[in-house]
C-alpha cells in the first residue's frame, strides 16, 4: 500500500535583509559565505602587496511573472578582485631566420635577457691555468 505524502508547510516570512540568505532553500547565505571565503583568501595572499579593496555585490531582483501571476526573488551575487599582474620581464628583439623580429627573454632571470646561458660559454682548456681574480 502506497504511503500518502505529507507536505511540510512552513511558516512564510517577509523578504527582507534579515531573511536575504534562506531565499532558494538557504543557498543564498551559502554562496555569500563562499564568496567572502573567496575574498578573504585573496586578501591573506596578496593584499598587503597590492592594497587595493576586494567586493562583493549583492542584488536582489524581483520580477513579476505574467504567466502564472506571480513575483519571484533572485538573488544575484558577485564579487570583484583586484586583476592578477605578474612582474615585468626583460626582453631583447631579434630578427629570426625569415627577418621577423621576436621577443626573447631568459625563463629564470627576468631582470637579464641577455644573460649568457651554459651552453654559450666558451670551453676552458683544461691544461690552462684557471683564471685570476
């Protein structure tokens, strides 16, 4: 024998800032905490460096559905970090074999595109007496 389904009614409470974060079964507070999560972990990595403000956007929009006569409530949020910017990196143009210059620069030493590589350097004798300095 099937069982009847009880339906749990709840009592209903006003939209407003104090009930914002049960709005979609309580995922609105969750995603908030998630972002502020977010935001404070990126402020622990880079905010002394940067000093720039971290935000978070909520927008609460309210639309009234003509098809079935009814309003409903969704909430938007966002938030906004300051863009990512790595150190500058020294490079040297060159023209390659076809006579188009490219940019080159050194992988491990950024301050230094010129900066002669290991397999550049010239061969030292070995019976040549080691250099003075």
């Amino acid at each position: 024998m099937a069982r009847k389904r009880q339906k749990i009614t709840t009592e209903v409470v006003p939209v407003c800032m104090d009930t914002l974060g049960e709005l979609d079964n309580g995922n609105c507070k969750r995603i908030v905490d998630q972002l502020i999560r977010a935001i404070m972990h990126d402020l622990d990595d880079r905010g002394a460096e940067d000093g720039k403000p971290r935000s978070l956007t909520i927008k609460v929009k309210v639309e009234f559905i003509k098809v079935n006569g009814r309003t409903v409530v969704t909430p938007v949020m966002d938030y906004k970090l300051p863009p990512r910017v790595a150190h500058s990196t020294v490079t040297v143009e060159r023209a390659d074999e076809g006579g188009q210059f490219q940019l080159y620069f050194q992988p491990w030493n950024a301050e230094n595109a010129n900066q002669p590589v290991f397999n550049q350097m010239t061969e030292v004798d070995e019976d040549s007496p080691p250099p003075k300095g």
